[in-house]
C-alpha cells in the first residue's frame, strides 16, 4: 500500500487523556485498520428530553442540568453538582476526592471545568467529565466520559521501561523510526480488568501524515490500544504597513470563474493571466520584524517549512522591505503568505474579536504551520501531538485555497477549546472545519451569490475538479439527522453539522453564530454527537444573553426540518433568554473627608446574568427607595447605563463637601434596573451611603516651634 493510502478512520471514543492527538484533513482517503487495535464504534445512545443516556442507565451528555450551586470559584461549583448528581454520571461517592481538574476554560458568561478519574495518581484513560458552571452557579451543560468499572492497576508488575514502550511502538507499527514520539502513564480499564499502560504518541516518516496513539501494557509489552488519528481528505519599526499579494478567498471565487475556464486550472502550479489577475495586495499583520527583517510569525501563528517535507527553499520567505512578500502562485514562497494572513486573520477574529480564547494548549501558545507538509501529498493534516498544521501539495496546492486553510484550523480550534477532547461522532470535527471554512469564505463581499450553486460550495478551488468533488454545505436539503447522513464517515455526515449550523448563521449574523458555535462547542467531549452539541451551542447562545428571537432563530434551523427543506431536525430543547442579574458588589459607602473636600467612591456595576441590563441611579430618604430626593453633595457618571450579561460598567460616585459644614451625612443610592438581584429580592439595590465630613484644623498637625 502506498504512503498515500495509510490512514485510519476516526471512531470517536474515550475523551480527554484518552484522546490523543488528532489529525485530521479536508479529504478522505481509504483507512487501513491492519494496525488498528482495540478500536470500536461508539455505542448507541438513548436520547431524553434533558440529555443523552448510554444503555446502562449513565447520562452522557446534560442538556437541562436543572442545578444551582452556591456561589463561589468555578472549580467548586463544579465539585458541588458532582458531589450531588455522581451517581447519575456512573461516578462512584469515593471517586469524588481523586478526580482532578485537567483543565478548565474561562468563557465569557461560564466556565468549562474538565475532570480526570485518577487511581494511585495517575489518569485513567478516556475519562473527561466536563461540567459547564454559570457565574452566578447555573450549571449549564454537562459532557460525561465516565469510565466504568475502574479497579487498582498493579504497579508493582508494571516493569517496562519508556524506551520499552516506544521500541514495541514501532514493532507495532512496523517503521523502523518514529520522527515523533512521547510517552506518559495511564490506567487503562477495558471491563474485564484494570492495567497500567503507557500511552504513546506516534509519528513516522514512513506513515505519511500519521499519528499513531497507542497503548503499551507497562507488565506485559501487549498492545492495548492502537489508532490513527489521522485522516486524509523584536518590535516593528515605524513607518508603511507590509504587504503582500494572496487571492481572498481564491481565484475562482473572486472572478465567478469555473474550474476549466481559460487560465483557470492547475496546470502544474503555473501563473496564468487570470490567476495572477485575482492577486490582492493586503497588509500582512503583526509581522515579527527581528535582525533587520520581517518573517512570517506573530503573536497567534509562524510558518515553519521544517516541520514536514518536503523541505522547499522560500517556502516562509523573510523581507527587510516586504518586496519579497509579493509573489504569484509559482514561487515557492506564495503559499508561506497566503496561508500566514488566513490563519492570523481567522485566530484574530476568534481571539480578539469573538473574545473566545482559542490557542494551542501545549505553552507554546503560537500554532506552526508548514504549507508544504504531507512529503507534496494531496492532503492537509492537524496534528494534535505536535499541534501542527500541515498543507499538502497534490493537485492545487492546499495552502492555496482559504476554505482548506481555515478548514484545517477549524480542527485545531475545536481541539483547543475543548482541552484536547475533540469529537469526531458522526463527523462532527469535519463539519466544524467545514462550517468554519464557508463562513469565513462568504464573509468576503466579493463572492458568489445565493442563486449560484458554487455559494454552497466548500473548496472552491481545491476541490470540485477533476481532483476530488469537494463538499457542500446545503446537504441538509436532501438528507435527515439521525437516519440519513450519507456514507463514508467522517467526512460526509460532517457536511450535515455544517450545513444546519450555516444556514443559522445566514439568519441571525456571523459573529453572533460563531461566539456561540466555539463557547457551546467548548462544553462538548470526545463523544459528542451532532445533536448534543447542537444542544451545548444554543445553551451557550442563553447563557451568553442572547435575545430571544435570536435563541429562537437558531431553535428553528435545528428543529424544523423536514427531507427538502432549509432546517434541520436536531430536536433540542430550546432554552429561555437569561435574564439580567444585577451585582453591585459594595454593601454601602462610608467615607470622610475634610471641609470643601471631596472624594470620588468607584462603584462597578456587573450582569452576572443575561441579556441586556437596564440600569439608573438616583438617591432616596428610604431603604425602599420608593420616593426619590435631592441631595447636592452626591453624584454620579454616568447615572445610567445598558450593560450585557457577563459585563460591568464602571460607575464613579462623587462626594463633594463644598459648602457643607463639619457633620455626617447619610442618604441611600438606589440602583433601579430590569433584573433581579443575586440572592431572592427586588430588583432595585439600596446602598446606604454615609459622608463625614471633618472639621479642617491642619494648621496644628504638625504642633508648634
């Protein structure tokens, strides 16, 4: 079988440390499942209305948790559903003590705690619950990778060595070298009994584009567990901003060409007139400008043509002026441009803009990329093991197609929100690439219009040739969740989780749909399915205050469907818009100054809810607050305001003592708003506010000469 050919289906199975890194890539190949070991189909769930549960009783995934716990850090509210709902998750009470957080996620409005079953001190593979916790400690989504049965692994015959382990790895996988390797210790419990074993990532030169992850039992040497992960489808100095020349999103796209049209083909990765026709100079952000030179590296990615062959000289082209940065598709270096701006620009957007912290989860924090990797194959890859991407250069070269750049980086997001617990049930990895590809591809203006078949396109220069047929993202129209996806896996049932999740962000607005698309996705697990993620993506559009119509919009695309029609047929629960809760933090305002002093107090005023809080200040005789008064030696900027759920608005409260004599002052500042407080009252805070005011004898501080 050629190098080509080696690859191996996903099959989604345990999450979190059981899941390791991931490959993954825009075109399906043919898998080998001869090295494949101990590898199985994802077991049939039961779905109710408030979650999903596996045949023997275990929730699996939390759609309405229905739990409130007390107030306080996220790891402790988290703690505090486990302690109180284990036994519905498969947990045992005296587990509880030994899980241990293996990461967790700070979102906007939630936080995603992730929890590794232990024995002895190690992990146990494949175990990831993941509870997502609400600030004001709603518990709103829960993933559970559980795993059952888990009994004491005997150390004492665990004699096999790291190097051991690794030296059977490539007996296994019959290399003599691996370009890759890393080792760690893990329990590993298959039902029948509890071992010690070392789980191993792999990659060969040998196995184009593979990574391996395999389990070496630490008594015996017996190989445990073998799969594939792979699949084959100094500051910058003043002056002009650099630019360079890519297309936006590719050639085709932009001229409302076709794929065979005159000056319109590969052709070997020739320049033709109307290829070079379609260039667009763009200014290259956030450069690394060191020893006199820019390269291709920034705070969010860095070309490394070192990471896969084939090694090609200027495939990340360095400039001093930025003249070397304008190049046309034959020249080596184009490909280091064009996939440096996509992928800066897309980590840009989910950073920064979306405010959804995305990055590698290795401390490396910049993701590397290599735009000729895969030995020239024609296939793109990210690697989770060495967190990676990689773009292939068979046919039309990858990294010369926006939609298969940000395809791939698709993957490597969803592997990073979720702390490395990325789901490829019912291809729902690919359908993230996939969604995330079209997006960013339509955000263009200069685009195909909904009228022309090519809109629903995926890989509009890349695919749809004579090379391989691309994929689309109006598949819901002749297909159906669950019955009929469409085959082989993962790749075209993929296209239904994108499709549905497109057609809801055509309705209520890219960002909107994306923010909550990565927050809800951040809450999913390794065996997540469509529909328990579509679940995770509109509880997190609630619990990140969205309106309702918006809430109800993205209810419609997933529930609505019907063979032939725009929406889909998820079934989820459609949750009701968080409500605003106001927290103003102080209990009251105490504080003295001297006569014609004054003092500014600073007073934040927080939503910890949903929503839009609508709030205004004035102050009162009463605690009720019921009769407004005037008092001059009190104000406020500004005195009223709108702040969305998850947000504060600084408020400065001023006392002025000018023309009061020495005294105490008191009257309460009432805070009227539309939402509820945090503990059961009205929705008006009442602080008491007391103003001393001293009478001004300095003149004798410091006593007499």
């Amino acid at each position: 079988m050629s190098k080509l050919m080696r690859a191996a289906l996903w099959v989604a199975c345990a999450s979190g440390l059981g899941v390791a890194s991931g490959a993954f890539a825009a075109k399906p190949v043919v898998p080998e499942y001869g090295l494949m070991r101990g590898v199985s189909q994802a077991p049939a769930l039961v779905t109710r209305a408030d979650g999903q549960y596996a045949a023997d009783g275990r929730v699996v995934a939390l759609f309405q948790p229905e739990f409130r716990a007390h107030k306080a850090d996220a790891e402790t509210m988290a703690r505090e559903f486990l302690a109180a709902r284990h036994a519905q998750l498969g947990l045992a009470a005296d587990e509880l003590s030994q899980l241990q957080v293996r990461h967790q996620r700070n979102g906007q409005s939630f936080s995603v705690v992730r929890f590794a079953q232990m024995r002895q001190g190690i992990p146990v593979y494949g175990s990831d619950i993941a509870v997502s916790v609400a600030r004001d400690g709603r518990v709103i989504y829960v993933s559970n990778d559980a795993v059952m049965n888990v009994g004491q692994p005997d150390l004492a015959r665990a004699s096999r060595s790291r190097i051991e382990a690794f030296g059977l790895v490539r007996q296994h996988l019959r290399t003599k070298h691996l370009s890759h390797q890393d080792a760690a210790k893990v329990v590993y419990a298959d039902g029948a009994q509890t071992r010690l074993a070392w789980r191993v990532i792999a990659q060969s030169d040998d196995l184009v584009g593979a990574e391996w992850e395999v389990l070496i039992d630490a008594a015996t040497g017996e190989v445990l567990r073998a799969e594939d992960k792979a699949l084959y489808a100094e500051s910058r100095p003043r002056g002009g901003a650099i630019t360079g020349t890519i297309w936006t999103p590719d050639p085709l796209s932009s001229a409302l060409a076709t794929y065979g049209d005159p000056g319109f083909t590969d052709g070997g990765n020739a320049d033709t007139p109307q290829l070079t026709g379609q260039l667009k100079t763009v200014e290259l952000e956030d450069l690394t400008f060191s020893g006199g030179v820019y390269s291709l590296a920034s705070q969010w990615v860095r070309c490394d043509d070192a990471l896969e062959g084939p090694t090609n000289s200027g495939a990340c082209p360095t400039s001093a002026t930025g003249a070397e940065f304008h190049l046309t598709r034959s020249q080596a270096g184009f490909d280091g441009v064009m996939t440096y701006y996509h992928l800066n620009r897309m980590m840009k957007y989910v950073n920064e803009t979306l405010g959804v912290t995305a990055v590698p989860i290795n401390g490396v924090q910049v993701l590397k990329f290599d735009p000729h990797g895969l030995n020239g194959s024609d296939n793109s890859h990210f690697m989770g093991g060495t967190q990676i991407l990689a773009f292939g250069e068979g046919g039309v070269d990858d990294a010369q197609d926006a939609d298969v750049i940000v395809h791939e980086l698709g993957h490597a997001l969803h592997y990073f929100v979720t702390g490395g617990s990325l789901s490829q049930v019912q291809g729902l990895s690919e359908g993230v690439g996939d969604y995330v590809a079209s997006g960013y591809s339509r955000d263009y203006t200069t685009q195909w219009t909904e009228a022309q078949a090519p809109y629903f396109w995926t890989f509009s220069w890349d695919g749809h040739n004579q090379f391989w047929n691309g994929r689309v993202v109006n598949w819901q129209l002749n297909h159906e969740y669950p019955s009929n996806l469409g085959s082989p896996a993962p790749h075209t049932p993929g296209q239904y989780w994108a499709s549905c999740n497109v057609r809801a962000r055509d309705l209520i607005g890219g960002e909107a749909m994306d923010r909550a698309f990565w927050e809800g996705l951040s809450m999913t697990g390794g065996s997540t399915n469509q529909q328990a993620a579509a679940q995770a993506i509109i509880n997190a559009a609630a619990a990140l205050g969205y309106p309702q119509n918006q809430i109800d919009t993205i209810g419609t695309v997933y529930n609505s469907g019907t063979p032939g029609d725009l929406n889909c047929t998820y079934n989820v629960t459609v949750p009701q818009a968080a409500a605003p809760v106001i927290d103003v933090g102080s209990v009251q305002i105490d504080d003295d100054v001297y006569e014609g002093e004054l003092v500014v107090v600073p007073l934040s005023i927080s939503n910890t809810g949903g929503g839009v809080l609508e709030w205004n200040i004035d102050t009162s005789d009463d605690a009720d607050c019921a009769t407004p008064s005037t008092v001059g030696w009190i104000s406020f900027s500004p005195d009223s305001g709108s702040t969305s759920g998850g947000t504060s608005t600084a408020v400065s409260v001023t006392l002025d003592s000018d023309g009061l004599a020495a005294g105490e002052y008191t009257t309460y500042l009432c805070i009227h708003s539309n939402g509820s407080q945090p503990a059961p009252g009205e929705s008006v805070v009442a602080l008491p506010v007391v103003f001393n005011v001293i009478e001004d004898n300095r003149i004798f501080w410091n006593g007499f000469e």
